[in-house]
C-alpha cells in the first residue's frame, strides 16, 4: 500500500486526471476514428483519394492549430485553452451523427484536428509544468501508455457498434469527452492550475515565439524527421484497414484485433522499454524506432492472413513505442519554460504527415495496390533516420553548451 501511495505521490493530481481522462476520451475515440475510412467508403461510397482527404484534413488543421493553441496557452493559460478545445471535440462526434454529405465530414474533422492541436500540446505542456524535470519521461511514457489502454478496448466496442449501429460510436465519444470536460474543470478550479499568470502574457508574443523557434534547429530536425514518421503510421488509421477489407477474410474483424494488440503491446512494454532506453539518447531510440516501424509497413506488403497480419503491427508497434514518448521528451528538452506550451504546438507542424500519409497513399493503393504502396512507404519512414541524426548533433552541443554555462 505505501508503495502505491507513494508511486501515485510522484505526479500531481490534476497529471492522474489527464491520463485518467485520455484512457476513458481516447478509448471512446479510438471505436470512432479507425473505422471512419470504412464507414465513408461504405455508406457514401467515396473513392479512396477524397477518404484520405477526409481523414487528412484532421492533421492538417491541426499543424496551426497547434502552434497558436500552445502559444495561447503559454499567454493566457492551460486552463481555458484545453476546456475549450475539449467542448469542441465533444461537439464535433455529436456532429458527426447528423453528417449526411463528405464536405460536412471534412468540415467536423478539420474542427476535430483543430480542436485537438489545442488540447494536445496544452496537456503535454501541463504535464511538464507539474511534474520534476527528472520525471517527466516517465510521465510521457505513462500518457502513452494512457493512450493505448483506451485502444486497447476501443477498436474492438468500434467493430461491434460497426455492425450494430454505426452512429452509436459518435454518441459514445461525444459523451465521453462532455464528461472529461466537466471533470477536468472542476479538479482544475479545485487544484487552482493551468490559470493564466501575468509573467507569461508579458513574454511569449507570438512574433518573438516564431523568432526563436525558427532558430532552433534541434527542433526543426526533429519535426521533419517525424513528419515522415507520421507520413508511414497513418496509414495504419487511413489505407491498412482499406486494405485488409479487400485482401484477405474477415478483413475488418483482423484490423481491430490487430488495433487491439497494438494498444495491448503498448500498455505491457511500454514502461520496461522506456526504463530501458534512459540510457541513451532520444533521438537515438527515435532512430530506432524508425527501423522497426519502417520493418512494419513493409511487412503488410506481404499480408496474405493472420500470422502476416501480426507480425507488421507487432513491429509497427515495437517502432512507435521507442519514437512517440522519447519525442514529447525531446520537445520538453529543448523548450524554455516560458514558451513550453510554443514549443509543444510547433512540434504539431510534424502533423503535416498525418495529412499527405492518407491522400498519397490512397492514391497509390487504388492505382499500384498495395505490394506498392507499403514498400514505398517502408522507404519513406527510414529516411527520417536522416534527419534524428542531424538533429542528435545539434541537440548534442546545445545540451553540452547549457550545461557548461
């Protein structure tokens, strides 16, 4: 028991409230968003270049919303910038069940990526304001962690509503989410946290946040180097489920347990790796990572049943365990404390991705199939390598220049 106290005393409250709430919102999201591409396909009958849009335009709004939503949190505060965003994703899944036509599901997606490009990179930022240096990666780690139990359960209540009634998911989410709002406010209100402070808004204007993170070449490295990342793991969301459903049986039932033992990967391995990966660098382990996700993708090329099937997420997931926590770690490396929730949304323009990874690739699984399109994108995600190198030099001697000072 004091074992228990004493792990729970590591981190502030309102930091278990954040990965409480993304284990219930992320679990409600994630029985949604997998099945979005088979829902448009199915029930409006779209071409796969207009779903990747679709599914693209989220990342896409994302990439300024970010940005402005993390600046406006180093201004104004945490609190009134990740209520917001959170109301707004609830509004957007209740919208989604009146949707009829593809310009109102790229409307309420592109709000949905807006709205969650604020959220994100405020709660990353929150996180790092509440917890010691020393802990921090632990936290991310933990958050990620959060993230998986929810998608753990979700893609499989997602495949069950899938038949039953499609448009329960976004009732679901949307509740979920209106819930984690009135949660969080109230624990926020309580804890006195995330409220604006004057020291802030006289510091971070938006022209002199762009003025130092346009110098900061650790980051810009950092950014481009995830914006292929990201180009490679969406199409795990966007053109693997498109896929599996025209490849091979019982195609969908496959991808949700394959999401399923993703998510169950992630929430077993998850700490134990990141204990073990303290010990280097992390844009080592991001480097790392890239070779088994870029493994992963080239391994549904050859696809042809369930042994194949797991086999690529077992490696997508092993690549995406070492690259997304040592990431937010690296952000929060190298931001100031001034302008950390800046730092986090400029991290967001790696979201770019998110938004080519759908269109480009749906556009190479109708027109080549894919044993095209995956060794491409396997090609794509190990040129980031390139770029986690020259980004580990830089962030090397600003590291060692910090410290000698």
């Amino acid at each position: 028991m004091n074992k228990l106290k004493s792990y729970y005393r590591q981190f502030h409250p309102i930091v278990w409230v954040l990965l409480s709430g993304t284990v219930l919102a992320r679990g409600s999201a994630f029985a949604t968003l997998p099945f979005l591409a088979i829902y448009l396909s199915r029930n409006l009958d779209l071409h796969p270049v207009l779903i990747g849009i679709t599914i693209g335009i989220s990342p896409l709004a994302g990439v300024i919303g970010g940005f402005i939503g993390g600046h406006l949190s180093d201004r104004f505060g945490r609190k009134p910038v990740m209520i917001g965003a959170l109301l707004s994703i609830s509004l957007v899944y209740f919208g989604f069940i009146l949707a009829d036509s593809p310009g109102w599901f790229i409307v309420l997606n592109a709000l949905n990526g807006l709205s969650g490009a604020f959220f994100e990179p405020t709660s990353q930022a929150l996180i790092a304001d509440l917890t010691e240096k020393s802990r921090r990666m632990r936290a991310f780690s933990l958050r990620y962690t959060a993230i998986n139990i929810g998608a753990s359960v979700g893609p499989l209540l997602g495949a069950y509503l899938a038949v039953v009634s499609a448009k329960s998911a976004f009732v679901v989410t949307g509740m979920m989410y209106f819930l984690y709002v009135l949660v969080l406010a109230s624990l926020m209100k309580k804890y006195k946290v995330g409220n604006p402070r004057k020291e802030q808004a006289s510091k971070a204007t938006i022209a002199g946040s762009i003025k130092v993170i346009g110098k900061d070449k650790a980051l810009r490295y950092l950014v481009l180097g995830t914006v292929l990342i990201n180009l490679g793991y969406s199409q795990i969301e966007s053109n693997v489920p498109q896929y599996l459903e025209s490849s091979i049986a019982n195609g969908v039932f496959v991808y949700s347990v394959m999401l399923s033992i993703n998510a169950a990967m992630v929430v077993a391995l998850q700490m134990p790796i990141s204990h073990f990966t303290e010990r280097f660098k992390p844009m080592q382990v991001m480097m790392a990572g890239a070779v088994f996700l870029s493994l992963g993708m080239l391994a549904f090329s050859f696809v042809s049943g369930w042994y194949t099937a797991l086999l690529a997420i077992i490696l997508v997931t092993i690549g995406e365990i070492l690259i997304f926590p040592s990431s937010s770690y690296m952000v929060d490396q190298l931001a100031t404390d001034e302008l950390r929730g800046t730092y986090f949304g400029a991290a967001q323009f790696r979201r770019i991705g998110h938004f080519i990874g759908p269109i480009a690739g749906g556009f190479l699984l109708k027109e080549a199939g894919g044993p095209v399109l995956f060794p491409i994108i396997s090609l794509t995600v190990l040129g980031s390598i390139l770029f986690f190198i020259q980004g580990n030099k830089v962030a090397f001697k600003t590291f060692a220049a910090t410290i000698g000072k």
